[in-house]
C-alpha cells in the first residue's frame, strides 16, 4: 500500500477509528462520527454488555477486562461522545460504591484502605473525559498526588511491597489521568497537578521511554512490544501516543522509542498488534501478529506530531479535506 491507500484502509475501520483518522490525520473533528460510536461497531458491543445495575462484570474491578473499570477504559479510547450519560451513571455508581478511605478508588470489597495509585490514573483518565463533576474527583486527586514518588514518577506497589522506584506502568497511567483532568478545564489543585505532570514526564524521559537510566540496558523487552488495549501496561507506542496527545514538544530522548516503532513498521506501511494479554475479553477488536488499523492510527499520529518521517499523501488529504 501506498500512503493514500493506508488512510484508506484506516477509513474502512471502525467507526472509531474512522473518527481518530479525521480528526488526528486529516484536521477535520467529524462530530457526526463521535456521535455514531455509541450505535455501532464496537461503541455498540462495548455498551450492550451493561447490565440493568449500570455494571459491566461482575463489578468494579471484577472480573479483570471485562469490568466496569476497563470497559470504561476502553470506550474513552474508542472516543465515545463525552456527553454519554451511560459513562456518567456507571462512574457515579462507583465513585459512590468503591471509594477507599485514601480517597481513591478501591478494587474490591477487601481493599477498603488503600487504593492502588495505577487504577486511579485510569480511573481519572475516564472519569474527567466523560465530564464528571470536578468535586466528586477531588479525593481522587488528591490520593494520586499523596503517591507521587521521590523520582517524579508513580508506582502501584509503594502500598503493597513497599517499592522505592517508579514504574513505567503507573507513572503512564497516571500521566493520562492528569492530562485529562487538566485538559478539561478543571481548576482543583491545577498547580500541583501540573508540577506532578511535569516531573512525571521527565521520569519516563529520563528512561528514554524504555532504558535504564543506570545501565543504559532495554528495562524489559515487552515495552517494545505493541499492545492493543494497552490495560495498565506500558509500551513505547503507548507512551509516544500520550506525548503527542499532551502536545509535548520534540524531546531527544524520544528518539531511540521512535527509531524502535519505525522499525516496526510493516513494508505495507502498518503497524501489527504484537502482544494480548490473557484474560476474558467481551470481544476482539483485532487479533494479534495481523495488521491492526489501532497501532498503525497511534504511529502516524506520533509521527504527524513531532514531524517525522509525514507521509505526503498525508499531507495532500488533509488540505484536500480543509478546503
């Protein structure tokens, strides 16, 4: 395939992806296809599987990616219109249900004292994206800043095993939760958020996304691994895809992830989905080792961000598309 044909193909996907490809490649935010995420494709599956309770699972964090938690997760990534009153009532339920006494959001009915720093990032990320009213996400903030480490960074382990160091993972799904929250125009603790944000980020840069900042070594092989869902789980893709998302300006310490997802890129120009985790799913949005249009949409927007490698044809569909 050729550059054009690729945002073809994109095009011929889900009508989620349909949306990310207009509004992220082509500069053009076609709310007529955000609206349709919730009535077709997989906004549709996603949604039929709530039940009456306003759950998905079993409850909150039960049974692992079939949870409410998760699925919430995976239709702010779908870009599920941010209006749905669906999301809200379910995160109400929650934020009603499943707080701990830390203030965040606990995982199940065992762990009513400390909540886990990681999932309250993500719960972030969801609940300030589907508009959630900022004084019910105060004891959340509050609990995800209480957990900022030494290094700048996060890690869900700091209650449980007492860890010194930041992880990739946490300090990740932290920095979307913030980003969120800041890019929705609240105001609480806006300061202090975006300090964590900024110390946060240099924390993963730091790591080049994926080294040792002692060593220089790869800190674990399956962070070159591109997933899709990403769950809790880091990877470079995930990580490049935030940067560009929080409008982060070019950094040289990207460089060497960049030079790694290049790499990867198939001579048809997309991009697989390398890994699944195991678990029950609701559905397969693509199967691993294959094509997927969710990895190849996140590069090419990493790319069209910091400038690298901009297809031409690219740039041709979204003048064409302006005019």
């Amino acid at each position: 395939m050729d550059k054009q044909q690729i945002i073809a193909w994109l095009l011929k996907g889900d009508v989620s992806i349909q949306y990310q490809v207009y509004r992220d490649l082509l500069g053009n935010d076609r709310k007529d296809l955000q609206d349709r995420i919730a009535t077709e494709g997989w906004g549709k599956q996603f949604l039929s599987k709530r039940r009456p309770d306003g759950h998905w699972g079993q409850r909150f964090y039960q049974p692992k990616w079939t949870s409410s938690h998760y699925t919430l997760l995976d239709l702010r990534n779908l870009n599920l219109a941010p209006w749905n009153e669906e999301m809200k009532e379910t995160i109400e339920i929650i934020l009603n249900t499943s707080k701990a006494v830390d203030g965040g959001i606990r995982l199940g009915p065992s762990t009513s004292v400390h909540s886990d720093v990681c999932v309250n990032g993500m719960f972030l990320n969801y609940a300030a994206y589907f508009q959630t009213d900022e004084q019910h996400l105060h004891s959340v903030v509050d609990s995800i800043l209480h957990e900022v480490m030494p290094d700048g960074g996060f890690n869900c382990r700091t209650t449980r095993s007492g860890a010194v160091h930041s992880s990739l993972h946490s300090t990740l799904s932290c920095l979307e939760g913030l980003m969120e929250f800041i890019k929705g125009g609240y105001t609480y603790r806006i300061e202090d958020l975006k300090i964590a944000k900024e110390c946060a980020e240099e924390f993963v840069l730091l790591h080049q996304l994926f080294l040792s900042d002692r060593t220089g070594e790869i800190i674990k092989n399956d962070f070159l691994r591109l997933s899709y869902p990403g769950r809790w789980k880091y990877d470079i893709l995930r990580a490049l895809d935030y940067f560009q998302y929080s409008k982060k300006v070019w950094d040289y310490r990207m460089k060497p992830a960049v030079d790694v997802l290049l790499k990867k890129r198939n001579r048809d120009l997309t991009w697989n989905v390398q890994a699944k985790y195991a678990g029950k799913v609701h559905f397969d949005m693509e199967i691993a080792g294959k094509p997927s249009r969710w990895n190849t949409l996140r590069a090419l927007r990493v790319l069209k961000h910091f400038k690298i490698d901009q297809p031409p044809a690219l740039n041709t569909l979204s003048n064409e598309l302006k005019t």
